[in-house]
C-alpha cells in the first residue's frame, strides 16, 4: 500500500495524534487516502483496530453505499494477500454494523437511542422535503393571515411589509422569512443569533460606522485593497527607478502611494469616504528605454484607480446619513425578525404534533443532547457516545455547517481524534448553506502535520 503513495498521501493516512484536516482536490485521491488510513488502522500490528470503531460521515447516501463498496473491495484486496489473518476475516462482518452514513442518519440514529433524555418521540418519523415544504407553507400561509389581522397594532411588521413592497404587493415575504430563519438554523443558537442581528441595528451618536457588522466589513475589504495596491505600486517605484529619465514618472507614483498609505492609515468612516486620490499624469521621457515596462506599470496604475473608484463608492454617504438610514430600517428589521421566530415557533409545534423532524431538526437535537439546550459544555451523553469510536471521519468536510461542524467537534473533543478531508474549491455549490470558512479557519490555525505536537491540530496539503 505505501509504495502507490505519495508523500503527502502518505502523512493522510499514517499521521496520527490530533484532529487532521487533509486539503484534497479533485482527482487527488482522497477517496483512496481515506479507506487506506481506515485499513492502516486494522492492520495496526501494535493495536489493530475494528471497523465498527469508525464514523464515518458523507454527505449522501450514495456516497455512504460507494464508500462502504471501496472498503469491502479494499478489504477483500488485504484478505487474499494474507488469507490467514483471522483479524482482517472477522472485519467483513464488522462492515455492516460500522456507521457510514450521512449526518442527518447518524444523528437520527442516536436520538432515537437516547430520546428518553430529550423531547423527542422515540418513533419519530424524518420529513421528506416535500412533505416539509407542504408543512411550511401551511405554517407560513397561517402566520401570516394572523399578522396581516393585527397589522393595524403592529407597526414592526407594517414596516416590514412596506419595506420590501414599496407599497405596491408583498410576494416576497414569505421568501425573505424563510430564508433568514435558514440561516439561523446554521448556527448554534439560532434565536441568539437573530438577537445578535438586531443588536447590529443599534447605534449611538458616538458609534462610528465601521464599527457595525456592515461597516467594518466595507472598511476591511477596502483596505485589503489599497494594501495590496500599495505593494504594487512600491514595486513599480523600484522598477522605474533603476532606468535613467524617469524622476518624473517615479514621482508620481511616490505622490499616488502616499495617498495610498494615508488611506490605509484612516481611522474612521467619515476620514475614508473624505479621501482622495490624485493620480495625476504620468508621463515618460520620448527615449524610454523599457517600453514593456512602462506599459505594464500604465495597466497597472489604471486598474488600481479603476478598482479604487469602484470600491470608495461605498463610502458615498457620511456617517451620520447612513446612522439616519440604519434607524429608519430598524422598525423593518424587528418585525422581520419577530415574524421569523414566530414562524419557527409554529413551524416547531406542527411538527411536534405530526411527531416527524426536519433534517435541521436532526442537527440542533442532536446538539441538545450533546451540548445542551444552552450550548454551555459537553454532556456525559457526548462523551459517551465520542469514546465508542476509534476516529471520526468526515468526507467533504467543506460541505459542513457551524451546527455539524459543532457535533464533530464535540464528539471528538476528549480524544481529538477527527480526520476532515475536503477541497474548499468544491464549496461554491453552497450544499445545505455550508460555511466554506470553517475548512478554512482551520487550514489557516492547523500547522503541517510534520511539524505538529501530540493533540495539536495539524493539516496535509
């Protein structure tokens, strides 16, 4: 087996003693990388291990039945090298009890074992998503009859309404309250995070844009810019100034790239959006000596001012137009964020009293019983069913959410023993509103497997 390795397939499968995220693209082999490490580990001569001591999660059943196919394959292929290992023999009947399986199975799995510590009815049934689409536009449909009865003492939702209508027809709301409450469903808490929301709404006379959730992202993405702009434009500088003739060139760029820099250097909304940029002319004597050159550094002058014109339209209105603004939608956004919780309320109890559970159900039960209702701590339930497995093992880990990415986590916390292999290339397809930041955060904070202590996170590229 190690001899068709690469080296760095080779770390995915032998590296051990913390949670490993392999960075695979397609057609590297990571499916192979995955069921060699499986097999590595059944043939530990030191401490041999079974299949059904593995999670092993995929993101659809026929990946799940594909995935158990290549094991048994694999399996068969290590078998008749060596016919006699009784060991290897016993793990062919081991295969069906181990977990390969989606999320959403697992998890049912394991509230239907320990429901006598949740609310849920032990003979649940999971909704299709027909049946929960028909389910949530009963819910919606009546939730919003009710609203529109009381809409003459519910001013939140009247500016909701007229918000997204202009006044002239309101088709669009039942998408936009679904599509938030969604969202919410991906994080740990959803109702905390629609708080949080509505809090970002909140400002003081002393609050200055940039410091809100919209603001400060403008402000961050601007400024990585003009950074990286700023470089270019030092590297241009050096290049002009080791021909002879071009003093007037070179300075102005320098005079460019200070305002560069003093862009870069502003400390609030209201110093960014007074900014400006000259870039005057830039001319180069008649005997230029390196006209590639020049016309590079030309192209690259004119798109950092095309780019910059483009982003600084941004910061058009001063601070306290958009604090105006802001406070004039926040009536908007309390009714929108009203209307989601009691959609969710709703939504809950017609399930509860049809006894069946949406696929995000599946998730935050789970997490309840994991984490509890608060999300304070891991439970004596999470460390229970985290020491059943030798590994948890997660294929497309890019596809994850904060709320499985939690349930892995959790899992794996006293052992630290999850092995993630995924390519956040393959996350634009947004699968289940997947959070592609979470595979990167932890490529960014892992270190690389050779250099990584015992239980520190490490990575393979």
């Amino acid at each position: 087996m190690a001899e068709t390795l690469t080296p760095q397939q080779h770390q995915a499968v032998h590296n051990r003693g913390g949670k490993l995220l392999v960075s695979a693209a397609a057609g590297s082999g990571k499916t192979k990388v995955l069921v060699d490490r499986i097999l590595s580990y059944l043939t530990d001569p030191a401490d041999p291990a079974n299949l059904d001591e593995f999670l092993i999660i995929t993101y659809t059943k026929a990946a799940a039945s594909e995935l158990r196919s290549k094991i048994a394959a694999k399996l068969t292929e290590r078998i008749a090298l060596d016919p006699e290992n009784k060991h290897l023999q016993k793990q062919v009947q081991r295969l069906f009890l181990t977990k390969i399986s989606t999320v959403h199975s697992f998890c049912s799995d394991i509230l239907r074992e320990y429901s006598y510590k949740l609310d849920v009815a032990p003979d649940f049934r999971v909704a299709d998503e027909s049946e929960a689409r028909e389910l949530r536009d009963l819910v919606m449909t009546d939730l919003l009859d009710e609203a529109y009865r009381n809409i003459g003492t519910d001013s939140d939702f009247l500016a909701f309404v007229d918000s997204q209508g202009l006044g002239r027809d309101d088709r669009f709301v039942p998408e936009i309250v679904e599509k938030v409450y969604d969202s919410s469903r991906c994080h740990l808490n959803p109702e905390q995070w629609l708080s949080e929301c509505l809090k970002q709404m909140e400002l003081t006379e002393e609050t200055d844009i940039s410091e809100n959730a919209w603001g400060g992202y403008l402000v961050q993405d601007l400024k990585e810019y003009v950074s990286a702009q700023a470089d270019i434009f030092r590297q241009c500088i050096r290049d002009l100034d080791s021909l002879d003739g071009m003093e007037k060139a070179s300075a102005n760029l320098h005079t460019t790239l200070e305002q560069l820099e003093q862009l870069l250097s502003a400390d609030s909304w209201d110093a960014i959006a007074a900014g400006q940029i000259d870039y005057g002319r830039l001319t180069f004597p008649r005997k230029n000596t390196d006209p590639e050159l020049t016309e590079r550094i030309k192209a690259a002058r004119n798109a950092c001012k095309k780019g910059l014109d483009n982003k600084l339209k941004n910061f058009s209105d001063s601070t306290e137009q958009i604090r105006r603004d802001l406070q004039a939608s926040e009536a908007s956004m309390r009714g929108l964020i009203s209307l989601v919780k009691q959609f969710d309320q709703a939504f809950a109890a017609a399930k509860k009293s049809r006894r069946i559970l949406d696929f995000s159900d599946l998730e935050h039960k789970t997490l309840d019983l994991l984490l509890g209702k608060s999300r304070s701590g891991a439970t004596i339930a999470a460390t229970e069913i985290g020491r059943r497995f030798r590994e948890i093992m997660v294929d497309e880990y890019q596809d994850s959410n904060g709320v499985q990415d939690a349930i892995f986590s959790t899992l794996s916390r006293e052992k630290q023993n999850c092995f993630m292999v995924g390519d956040v290339k393959q996350s634009i397809y947004q699968f289940r509103l997947a959070d592609p930041g979470i595979f990167l955060e932890k490529y960014r904070n892992y270190v690389p497997a050779e250099d990584a202590a015992a239980g520190e996170g490490r990575k393979v590229l």
